[in-house]
C-alpha cells in the first residue's frame, strides 16, 4: 500500500502556489508557513487528502496578521471598556491610515527644520475648548494625573476630599497612583461630605494644588456635600479636575456630566480628561488649562515618557475637526427609531424559526463617565443560549443576559451593521 505522505506537496511548492504567495505578502512569510505545516500535517495522518492542502492552508489563515477582531457590541454599554472603548470615527481610521508612513508630525515644511510635534492636534483641542490658553497630550488619562502630580507636587502635598479617592479599572486606585509621583496626600473631608473650610484650612506653603476628581464609576447619594470649583479658585494654591471622560463642552444628553470648558469657565487652572470616552476619539490624556501650567508639564522630563505616536494624534486631529463620532451618533438616538430597527431584526428571526422579540431597553454610556445616567434604547430579545454562540462566532457579537435572555441592544450598534447583526444570529441558529 502507497505512503499517503508521498504524495504531500513539498513547502516550497504550496508557498509557490499564486494564492499562498499572495497571503503571504499581506500577513508574512512565517504566519503562512506554520498554516502550511499544519495542513502538511493533516494530509500526512490522513485527516485531509494531500491534494486539499493549499485549500486547507488558505482556510486555517486569519483575516489580519494582528490577532485582535472586529466585535459587534450590543451590550447596551457605548463606551465598554473591554471592547477598547470609544469606536473611531471613519475621518479618524482614514487619518490613522495616512499618518501610518513617513509624515510631518514634527517637521516644518516650509522651513525644513523641526517643528512642534502634533501641533495640528493641539489646535484642534485648544479650537473646541477656546477657554483653555494651551493644551498637552500624553497616552492616557493616568498618565495626565501622574504628569501633573509629578510636576506640580512631587515632594509636596496635593489636597483631595476623601470621597474622591477613587479605585479605577483593573484595581488601580488614584491615592496609590498619586504617592507613586512623589507627592503627599492631603486628605480632607469624609467619604460623603466636605466643605469649603476643610480644603481653606488644608491649603498652605506646602500645597502643590487643590485636585478634584470627578467619581465617574459611582454614586453617592443621600447625606453629600462637595464644594465646586469656582469655590476653590481663591485659596492660594492651583486647581487641577479631572473630569474623566473626556466631554470638552456642554452635552444636552448629559447635563449632569462635567466638560472641559465649563470646568476652566468655574476657575480650575488646569483640567484632564480622557480622549477615549465620550469624546469619541484615541486613547489619550487631554490637559488643558493656563499656558504656564500646560509649558511646565509640557518640559517636564517624564512628559517624553508619556508622549502619544503619530497614528494617536492624527486620529485625534480628525476626531476634534471631522463628522459626528460613532459615540455621538449612540447619544442621539432615539428609542422610537431603535425600536423599529429591533422589531424588523426580530421579525426577520422569527420567520427564520428563531424565538425572538423586541423590546424597550435601557443603555449606558460606561468607560467611566455619566453614572448612574440610563439611556432609552431597544433590543432583541433572543433565547440565552445564543449569547455563548454569538459571542463565539464571525464577527464575535457581544450581548448581554437580563431575566435568562439573550439582548441584543442597539444603542451602540450603527445602524449599517444591522445586516451584519443579522448573518451572525442566523449562523448561530
């Protein structure tokens, strides 16, 4: 009896073949030859036929030589934290695109020397937020705190209410991020009441600023107090807020969430904010204020160790200057409308033999911002056991489970992804 490995197609010769070369130019040489190794594997223990080998290499191949997919979020959370947060825009993608080669991002063209890197970037921001006199970037919100700590405080006192001490994502905690800088924490105040005479009398030679955090991940209700900012502008020491996530200006859907330029309008020195969350943009670390204060961290010798690559600041340019981001089209839905597209999915499933129903639902934004603030949106309500099925197919479509059934909100679904929503349920059925 013949040797079946006989007749397996040497490497060289499957590489050869057209549609292997050309994946290989687009996901490398290496990733492509460990498919065919796989596949030659196979046809020797007779799990394929030999002939099968360039199809079965083609088919074990990703779509993309990075290992990260596209997710379909109808989780009712706009800004999920595990699903990276805030979608970029279409203006953003094709910025990050053209920035992805060689570029000006710190050249002058006219002069032909070295110019101000990301300028472009930093006048957008400054352009959406005209209160702030200049503006820095770095590669996170943490990082904009430790920045400002470290600059503004090491080796001296940073005063914060205690209900403001706040735990962020994956256990980080902002007392521990700020001694880490060298600075001293001053705390004042209880958990749920502070008052304007506990920061005056905190407040002296030794302070490097007043700080304000906006507790974007929770409540507290009942017996509270805080003292606002425009209060704090007159005790002899800078007033630094993080508001966390990253709204510049006034939002009508949110009046309750703190923006840049209201922040600055009240007197703070210096404001924070994230660049991922409802700004709809990359991940970053927005700080804007008095331009003083933005030339010392701008100087400062850990500022280099936190500073943004070209793709973030191109896509962050095309977020402040171009269209209504994916996480401001979420906001600006409505309930009637997303109802409607959640009764036609359903609709569609039921006909196909699929239980389904829709249904008035509620969202949140998430990633830190508005807590405690529900949206009205809509859903499909599927059987449960199609969440574990959707969550592992093509696309991955990620839902959430409430009373044993499968939803599939909409809020942050675009409404050009309902087709793909749709393929995806029906080959989970």
């Amino acid at each position: 009896m013949a040797d079946p490995r006989q007749h397996v197609p040497g490497t060289d010769r499957v590489l050869a073949h057209p549609e292997v070369t050309a994946a290989a130019q687009r996901l490398g040489r290496g990733l492509v030859k460990k498919a065919v190794h796989a596949a030659q594997q196979r046809a020797r223990t007779g799990e394929i036929d030999a002939s099968h080998v360039v199809a079965e290499t083609l088919a074990g191949l990703p779509d993309s030589a990075a290992s990260s997919r596209p997710v379909l979020n109808a989780t009712g959370v706009l800004l999920h934290t595990n699903l990276g947060r805030a979608p970029l825009s279409r203006a953003a993608i094709d910025a990050m695109e053209r920035a992805a080669g060689t570029t000006d991002v710190e050249l002058d063209l006219d002069t032909g020397r070295r110019g101000p890197r990301g300028a472009a970037a930093l006048a957008a921001l400054c352009a959406a937020v005209p209160l702030a006199e200049a503006a820095h970037v770095v590669n996170n919100g943490a990082a904009a705190l430790s920045l400002a700590a470290t600059a503004l405080a090491q080796g001296r006192e940073i005063v914060l209410a205690r209900g403001e001490m706040v735990e962020i994502g994956d256990g980080f905690r902002i007392p521990e991020l700020l001694t880490a800088t060298g600075a001293r924490l001053h705390e004042v105040g209880t958990t749920n009441r502070v008052r304007l005479d506990d920061y005056r009398s905190a407040v002296g030679p030794d302070t490097g600023f007043i700080l304000k955090v906006h507790p974007s991940n929770f409540v507290i209700t009942g017996f509270t107090s805080a003292v606002p900012v425009d209060a704090l502008r007159g005790l002899g020491a800078p007033v630094v807020v993080d508001i966390g996530s990253g709204l510049l200006n006034p939002h009508p859907v949110l009046p309750q969430e703190p923006d840049a330029t209201s922040t600055l309008a009240d007197g703070a020195d210096l404001v924070l904010a994230s660049g991922d969350k409802l700004l709809g943009g990359p991940q970053a670390g927005l700080l804007l204020g008095r331009a003083e204060i933005v030339q010392q961290l701008r100087r400062h010798p850990l500022a280099r160790a936190m500073r943004v690559d070209k793709l973030t600041l191109a896509a962050l340019e095309a977020t402040l200057r171009g269209p209504l981001t994916p996480t401001e089209q979420s906001l600006r839905r409505d309930q009637p409308s997303l109802l409607r597209r959640a009764e036609r999915l359903a609709t569609g499933f039921s006909a196909a033999g699929i239980p389904a129903s829709a249904q008035c639902s509620e969202a949140t934004v998430g990633g830190g911002g508005a807590p405690g603030v529900t949206l009205p949106s809509a859903a499909v309500a599927l059987p449960e056991r199609f969440a574990e099925l959707l969550r592992r197919g093509t696309p991955p479509v990620l839902a959430c489970i409430a009373h044993d059934r499968c939803l599939l909100d909409l809020a942050a679904v675009p409404p050009e992804h309902d087709d793909e929503l749709r393929r995806a349920v029906l080959a989970a059925a």
